[in-house]
C-alpha cells in the first residue's frame, strides 16, 4: 500500500471514530471533513470508496445499533430513546429504525428478548445490516 492510501485510511479512521464516539451529536459532513482535512466532496466519495457506505448512513446506522441496545436493555420511551441517540425527530427516528433493521422500534422491543448471553454474541447478532 503506497503512502498516500495509507495517509487517506488514516484520515478517514479519523473521522470514523468521532462518529463512533459521539454519534449523538450533530455531526455533518462539513464538520466530518475538517476533521479529516479533506474537502466535502472528497470526503464523501473517499469514505465511501473506504467502508462501503455514505458517512450519512454509517452514522444513522451506529445510532441505530446504539437504540437497539437501549429498547432491549432499558424501559426509556422511544422518543426518549431517539433523542438520546442523536435523531432531532422521533418520525425520523421510527422511519430509518424501520429502514434498517425492518422492523418498527416498538416491535423491535416487543419481540427483543434479553437472553443471559455474553454481550459480543448479543452485539453480533443484533448487528443490522442494512
């Protein structure tokens, strides 16, 4: 690997993991690209090519993994529960819920069972995809 992909991986790792530590705050593109000292449209199309998913939708996806995690394990509302994840809209929240996991946050709850299972089982099975 040439300095250049390595220098590129790195910047982008970067910007990963602040989405991965403060998924709940508001975070866009912008501020994602400064951290990575790259332009926008560099940004998006290199973390793409990188992780195989728009920043947008990687984001969306930890917050996502972060609320499944609290309507099995906690008894929080699920507007509660949105907020705390970083949505600004409950709607929104319910309709990417919905878009990756396939099923509705309420559902999700009903049908969650919490199993005494080591917790990296829990995590890689409830892991969603989408």
């Amino acid at each position: 690997m040439s300095r250049a992909a390595e220098e590129t991986n790195r910047r982008m790792l970067r910007a990963r993991d602040v989405m991965d530590r403060d998924y709940a705050q508001p975070l866009d593109v912008p501020a994602l690209a400064r951290i990575a000292h790259v332009s926008q449209a560099h940004f998006t199309r290199t973390f793409r090519a990188t992780f195989g998913e728009t920043p947008h939708r990687y984001l969306q996806r930890r917050r996502v993994e972060r609320a499944m995690f609290l309507l099995r394990e906690t008894d929080h509302s699920v507007t509660a529960i949105s907020f705390e994840v970083g949505f600004t809209s409950p709607g929104t929240f319910s309709r990417t819920f919905r878009d990756i996991v396939g099923r509705s946050p309420r559902t999700y709850r009903k049908e969650a069972v919490a199993a005494s299972v080591p917790t990296c089982f829990t995590m890689a099975w409830a892991r969603p995809y989408a």
